[in-house]
C-alpha cells in the first residue's frame, strides 16, 4: 500500500480509466479529475492523466455494519479496553481500504474506541475508511450485569439513547433481540414501546438508528416503530416485508457474517454442533433476503465484520446476487443505497462533479462478474488520496 499523496486545495489531478461505472451507468474510456478531496469532472479525456486504462472506476463502497473495534486475544483490563483497541484494531480499517470500502458505518463498540478511531482518521492520524459510529449498543441485559449500554424500560432506554449521542455517536444501535456469534437464536428482547422509545430519541435529536434482530418477531416491531434500518433479520412474514418496502426502511440481511463464523468455527473456539446452527441460518437468512429483494425492499450492503473478517467485507455482494440481484443492482446496494442510508447522497456513492473522491480501480468488468468487485481491487483513492495501489508491476 503507498500512503497518500497529500490532497492540497486546488490540487488537480486527472485519471483515465476504461470505464467508469459512476453509481448509475457506464461510460467507457473516460477521466475522472480529482481537484483536492471531490471530483471536478467525470468524462472525455483532455491534457494529461495518469494511466488506469486497463481498469474500470466504480464508487468507493460502503459497509454500513462493522464492528471495527473488535480484535481476538484482547488481554487488556475491562476498564482500560476501550482505549487499548484502538491500538489493537489499526489492522481492521488498513484492511477495511483494501476492499475497496472508504465509507463504514460501526454499529456498536466498547469504552467509545469507535468514536476514536472514527476521530483519528479523520484528523489522517490513523489509515482508514471514513466512520460513522453508534457508541454502545443498547441491550436489555437480564441479571445484574450493569454495563453503560444496559437499558431496561422506555424511559432508560430513551436516555441511553441520548447518552450515545452526546458522548458524539452519529447513530444510535440497539440490539432488540438475541443472537450473535454462535447463537443463532432470535428471541426479541425490548417490547414495542422500548423500541419506540428508541427510535423516538434518535429521531428528535436528528440522528438515525439500527436496529439489530435476528428473528421476525423484533423485526416485526422495528418496522412498526419506523427505525432506519434493519439489521440480519430472518424468517419475516409478507406483511413485515411489505411494510419494510412501504415504508423505505433499509433492510442489511449481513449473511456473509455467519459464513465467516461457519469457516472459523475452530478460530473462535465453537463447538463442532455451531456449524449446523451457522448454516441453517444462512439459509433462512438468503431465503428472506430473496423474498425482500423480490418485494420492492430497499437494501444496504453491510458484512457485520469482526476480528479477522475485515478484508472480506465486500464478500456479502455475491450473496445479494445470490438473493437474485444483477451485478449492478449489488453495486448499487453498495454504493448509491449506503451513502442514502448514512443521509450522504449528495457527497459519496457516486462518482459524479462535486461528490469527495472515493474511487476504486477495479480489474474486469464487476456488471459482469461481481467477484470482480469482491476479488479484484487494485487502486482506491479516498477524498483524493490514493490508500491503495496494487497497480505498479502487473
Ligand atoms: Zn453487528
């Protein structure tokens, strides 16, 4: 990887590309100018350009559920974590870049290391994506076990909530049903009126929320309550589907997450009996996303990455075309649907004048093939600085 190029104001540069597919349609052999962080002009080259005719230009992508700040055989005591992982976790947003991602959104982390490494990114201290970070995700933990993210009952949930976002989160989470890791079960764990209560909170302080269910039960209640975005959920019946559609919440089905837990079973230490668990529930999972897709369901693209999964982010595209997407509807998922979903459509997902400079050299023809996306990264520039070159030699 060769670091940045410093993108000084007025800084111009121009690129030439085979095609660029800019978030809507082709244009073949074209030039993207680059002036500072944003794109002055895409089309017909004129003057000098560096050299990317063998590649086609798409989009900087979007993950919008990460855990960024998740690392494995973190010794560190509790109350120290959240400023150790930071340290720890540098690896996963390096290798975040190199899939072409240059805009996540975090959706939970201890300690506030997210709002951290979001920080320190943006100041160029650390090498990464661009983040948008949740804080703690709200849990109604049973027993004792009091944490700063435990919310039992509308009225704590709803200062939990507040607390995220004046500690400086851009969102708020909430996980509103069991399920994680190994354990694949989905059992609801806030009733409507804390999931509302949630909902409300953010909306009044004009930040947007996720909301995690793994079963349709929370998922159903979710929808109802109007959050922004529905995280992994499977099993929906038609009606919550069609409401999802009806009421443009986004849906991010993140399958490819419990492939990565099937394909580490021994890694993460669980027992051989995971397995069949991990991959019943992909099915169902690719099952509901098929059934959304095929409902008029707007999707964003989300992996729901931890520890060693950063560098396969881009891996849940194939599942999208597996939920019967084009490639091209996947890449839109990707990159048009996320930047709305983050409320930045005006400025990323697009490779247009006036948006930053996210832009990702691609070796192929990703409308063709998506693993061209997934596999086939070799250049990205982010707001005008290039974190990725696999360009020189081949
Ligand atoms: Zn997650």
């Amino acid at each position: 990887m060769a670091l940045a190029i410093l993108a000084l104001p007025g800084w111009c540069a121009s690129y030439h590309f085979g095609a660029v597919w800019d978030g809507h349609r082709t244009v073949r052999d074209a030039c993207i100018a680059v002036e500072g962080d944003h794109i002055q002009s895409v089309g017909p080259c004129s003057g000098p350009a560096t050299d990317l005719t063998r590649y086609t230009a798409i989009p900087g992508m979007i993950d919008v559920h990460t855990h960024m700040t998740y690392v494995l055989g973190n010794n560190v005591t509790r109350a120290g974590r959240g400023a150790a992982v930071v340290f720890l976790a540098q690896e996963n947003p390096r290798k975040t870049l190199e899939t072409g991602v240059t805009t996540v959104r975090d959706l939970g982390a201890q300690g506030y290391a997210d709002i951290a490494m979001r920080d320190l990114i943006a100041a160029g201290k650390m090498v990464g994506p661009r983040m948008f970070v949740a804080g703690y995700g709200l849990q109604n933990t049973r027993g004792t076990d009091v944490t700063p993210n435990t919310a039992h009952g509308p009225a704590e949930v709803d200062k939990v909530a507040r607390a995220q976002i004046a500690a400086g989160a851009d969102w708020v989470k909430m996980y509103a049903s069991t399920g994680s890791g190994q354990d694949v079960s989905g059992t609801a764990t806030y009733s409507f009126d804390e999931i509302k209560a949630a909902v409300d909170a953010a909306h009044s302080l004009g930040k947007r929320i996720a909301i995690h269910s793994y079963g349709p039960e929370a998922a159903r209640d979710v929808v109802r309550a109007g959050a922004d975005s529905l995280e992994h959920a499977t099993d929906m019946d038609n009606d919550t589907i069609a409401e999802l559609a009806r009421g443009k919440i986004f849906y991010v089905p993140t399958i490819d997450h419990n492939r990565y837990y099937a394909d580490n079973y021994q890694l993460l230490r669980y027992p051989p009996e995971a397995l069949e668990k991990l991959n019943d529930f992909i099915r169902r999972n690719l099952e509901t996303a098929r059934k959304a897709f095929a409902a008029g369901v707007t999707f964003a693209m989300g992996s729901d990455a931890v520890y060693t999964m950063f560098g396969e982010n881009t891996r849940e595209l194939g599942w999208l075309v597996k939920a019967g997407m084009t490639p091209e509807q996947a890449l839109t998922v990707a990159t048009v649907n996320g930047a709305a979903l983050l409320g930045m459509e005006k400025s990323l997902g697009a490779l247009d004048q006036g948006y930053l400079a996210d832009i990702v050299a691609v070796e192929g023809d990703p409308l063709a093939d998506i693993q061209v996306a997934i596999q086939k990264v070799r250049w990205v520039m982010k707001a005008g600085q290039v974190v990725v070159n696999h360009t020189a030699g081949k």
